[in-house]
C-alpha cells in the first residue's frame, strides 16, 4: 500500500510516467546484461574451476596474435572462454536432422532461456537509490506477487527443454528431455514448498519486503538472514535448484555416457550456445533466490540506510549513493559465492541413478517439505501472527 | 492508474531483450557458420553410428505419464497454498487448521501412490 501511494506520487504528470517507464527499462537493461556477463564468468570459473580442483592446467592456450605471451602475462584462459569458445560454437553448421520438426527445433532453445532470463526481473538488487527529486527502488519490476511469479517462471522453464528433445525426433533426446520434464515437475514442488515456509515466515510475497525484513540483528550482533530462520528450507532450495538446473549430480537428461548429450544431442552451434546458456543462468538464478531468501538479498550485515551501526555502538554514516552502491555490490558478490559453491557440488559428487532421483525428490524432499511448511506454519501462528 | 504499466513494463522489456538474445545468437551462427552439402546419411537421427530404426515419436514408459498427474495434483496444492501463506497471520490459529486438514487429504494421496509403487523406479 505504502508503495502504491508512492507510485501514485510519482505520476502525478505524463512526463512522471515516461520517466519512470525509462527508468524500469534501465534497470531491465542492467539486470540483463550482469546476468549475460556472468554467465560468461560463470563458465570461466567451471573451466578453470574444475581444473583446480581435479588437478589438471585446465584452458590456456588461446591467446590474440600472441600478445599476451610477449608481454609475459600468465594466461588464465579468460580469452578461451570469452572469445575462442564462443566463436568456435558460431562458426558450426546449423544443424536440423531430416525427421525433426524444424519450427519447433528452432523455437526451443528460445523457450528454454526465456523464462530463466525473465525471473531476473523481480531480482532486488538493492534498496532506494535516491537521484534528485526521484526515489528508485533497485529492484526491476517491483512485483508484490513476485514470490508467485518466480515460482510460475520456473514452471515454464520445462517447455523449452521437453520440447527440445521432442523436436529433434532423435531417441537419445526424446529419452534426455522425457527424463528432464520428469525431473523438473518432481523437483519443482520441493522448491515451492520450499519458497512458501519462506513466505510464511516473512508474511509476504514481495521479495523487496523479504529483504528489508532481513535487516537489523539479533543479541545486538548477528545479521537477521534468512537462513537462520529457515535452515531446513535452505538445503530443499538448493538441492531442488540444482536439481532444476539439470547439471551432476542431477545430469541424468544430459548424462553423456547414457544418451549422448540428451536433449540437445541434435543441436549445434547458436542454438546449443542458447541451451548452455540456459545452464550457466539457471546456476545464477538459483543462487540469486537463495540470496534473497536465505542471505538477505541487498543486506550488508550492520548496514543500515543512514550509514553502518556496528555491534559495539559505533556508528558510520554514509551517504545513501554509497550505502546504494554497497548494497548493490554486496548482493552480487552473495550470488557469485553461491554460484561458486554450486560448481564445487557439481564437481564433487557423483551422478545419481534415475531411481534415486525419484526417490529423493517425492520420498525425501516433498514429505519434508510439507513437514517443514506445517512446523513454520505452527510456530508462526503460535508465536501470535506478530 | 498506470500502476500496472509501470509495474509489468521491465518484464516486457526483459522478454523483448531474451528474444533479441537468442535471435542474434542464431543468426551469427547463420551468417558466419559453414553450409556443407546435404546429404541423407547426415540427415539421420544419430543414434550412435547405427542405421535409425524409424521414428522416434513412439510410446514411452507409463511412469512418466504418473509422475506428471501426480506432479498436477502437488503443484496445484502448492499454488493454492501461497495465498494462504501470505495472509497466515491475520487468519490464525483457524487458517492454520484448516491448510493443516487440506495437506493431509492430499498427504493421504501421495502415502497412496507411495504404496501402489508409483515413486518406485527401479
């Protein structure tokens, strides 16, 4: 309501509404490309990542005209994955096997990233940043249904990759993406459940409010984050996210020495390009809901809107474009780390079989997620609804 | 107002960016990608290096026909449920009942496929 009268402030003239139409198509726009960004970071840090960690060099060859030789910096691989890989993948044929339904085939990929990317939108990545007169709250689209609208986004995120793997009228895809939809529906009701303990705790389905709800402390020093209301919903999000992001150890669509490559066995270049993208933003993804849950989205421990207050009584106030800016760093950097400790589980564990996949999603992860869900419930009623 | 406008707009304009994404990506690749002869034996489904057997727009496993009834009747309750989650502490000890007698009934469906061997894979 608070919010609603505050929008209606700022349209109190057509010039109000165009301005802020452009500034919602700004933060669209920046929302977007950090998430193509790191994306690409994202896929450095799995190259390079999983050399560490199985003991290999890893990418570091790829270099431009040798220039990075003669000025004798070591090579990272940065220019591999950033520039090599990507031309590689374009300069391949564009590859449609002859029984596949073309239309289709080239919508799928399309399909598949498009609600990954659109779930961003509701993305807090900060709290008011205040310019001149105007008072921009850093979060995309500032939905009040945006816990409900995450949840549907991610439920369509299954169509791209069924319909991939229908498309190409190949039985290895048709097996990767029948397996994929199973996987996903399944996995997919863990993570709602999941997400309601969460919205039962905060009260609200507007992610904006879940975090502003996460700052202060606890016994004058501990952050008010999530995770230590809701432990129990943490490990449900993060093991029904990977399992929705389909990578080990829940690759059983794509498990190459099962059925090729799965779903996109039959595509090559751009299009397998898209899928893989849609791999490296689902990683993001997951770890942006889990920051927002769990770790206090924008917080910054002992940060508040007029400065920093440090357990001890310390006070530093800041401006609100710093606190803006720190906030904003902060929420990225939670997402990175998460997407980091996603690629270390996903060169840790070993590949599940299908059976025990199933068998953990309804026989383990649902029953304890209506169970989690009717103890928070519980406790919130009892505790006399605040 | 144009509350709704102004709300939903960053969606549109994220939607307009992923088509725009996934457009320039496919057509580098068209311009810039190789245009090899076509041939019959290319155009086969890959199925390992063997001669495909017909298509493979066939039947598959009934499980996965369970598996998404089963995922219908969870993820309806789980939409139904977010509602209530929300407005938890203004319904009460009442509301919480309630929600309580309806995740039971359809616990009571899910303990069901669980004895039929519906979750059973192997």
């Amino acid at each position: 309501m608070r919010r609603r009268a505050h929008t209606q402030s700022l349209l109190a003239s057509d010039s109000g509404v165009t301005i802020e139409l452009v500034i919602g198509a700004i933060k669209a726009v920046v929302i977007v490309l950090l998430v193509l960004g790191l994306t690409t970071l994202m896929l450095w840090f799995e190259r390079k990542g999983s050399a560490l960690i199985q003991d290999r060099i890893g990418a570091n060859r790829a270099d431009i005209f040798g220039l990075g030789k003669r000025l004798g910096m070591p090579n990272f691989g940065v220019i591999n994955t950033v520039l090599a890989d990507p031309i590689k993948m374009f300069t391949k044929e564009d590859f449609v096997p002859d029984g596949a339904d073309r239309f289709l085939h080239g919508l799928a990929p399309f399909l598949a990233l498009f609600p990954v990317i659109i779930t961003f939108a509701v993305a807090p990545m900060g709290d008011i940043l205040k310019i001149g007169k105007y008072q921009i709250d850093l979060q995309p689209a500032n939905l009040d249904v945006a816990a409900l609208y995450v949840l549907a986004t991610i439920g369509i995120g299954v169509y791209g990759i069924a319909l991939g793997g229908w498309a190409s009228n190949n039985r290895w895809a048709l097996l990767g993406g029948i397996r994929a939809s199973a996987q996903m529906i399944s996995y997919e009701i863990a993570m709602g459940l999941a997400i309601i303990a969460v919205v039962v705790t905060y009260g609200t389905l507007d992610l904006q409010q879940m975090c502003r709800a996460q700052g202060g402390v606890w016994f004058g020093f501990l952050p008010r984050w999530g995770i230590l209301l809701q432990p129990v919903s943490f490990l449900l999000l993060l093991i029904s996210g990977m399992a929705e992001s389909k990578r080990v150890p829940f690759d059983l669509p794509e498990g190459e020495s099962e059925l090729v490559a799965g779903y996109f066995t039959e595509y090559s270049g751009g299009k397998q390009a898209v899928f893989m993208m849609t791999d490296f933003a689902e990683v993001l993804l997951v770890a942006v809901l889990i920051t927002v849950f769990f770790f206090g989205g924008w917080q910054v421990p002992w940060l508040y809107r007029d400065g920093f207050h440090f357990p001890g009584g310390a006070a530093w106030p800041l401006p609100n474009l710093v606190v803006a800016i720190l906030q904003f760093a902060a929420f990225w950097i939670k997402v990175i780390i998460l997407s980091c400790l996603q690629i270390l589980i996903r060169w840790t564990l070993p590949r599940l079989r299908y059976d025990q996949l199933m068998r953990l999603g309804w026989k383990g992860l649902v029953p304890l997620g209506l169970l989690n869900l009717v103890a928070t419930a519980f406790v919130v009623v009892a505790a006399g609804g605040k | 107002m144009n509350y709704g406008l102004t709300t939903w707009f960053p969606i549109a304009v994220t939607i307009g960016l992923v088509g725009l994404i996934v457009l320039t990506m496919v057509t580098i690749n068209r311009l810039i990608g190789p245009r090899p002869p076509h041939t019959s034996v290319k155009g086969e489904a890959f199925e390992c290096g063997n001669p495909p057997s017909g298509s493979a727009w066939g039947r598959f496993s009934v499980r996965f026909y369970l598996t998404a009834l089963l995922f219908l009747v969870f993820d309806v309750e789980v939409v139904f449920l977010y509602p209530w989650a929300a407005e938890l502490r203004s319904l009460g000890m009442f509301g919480f009942v309630e929600a309580l007698v309806y995740i039971a009934i359809l616990f009571v469906g899910l303990a069901y496929a669980w004895r039929r061997g519906v979750l059973d894979w192997s």
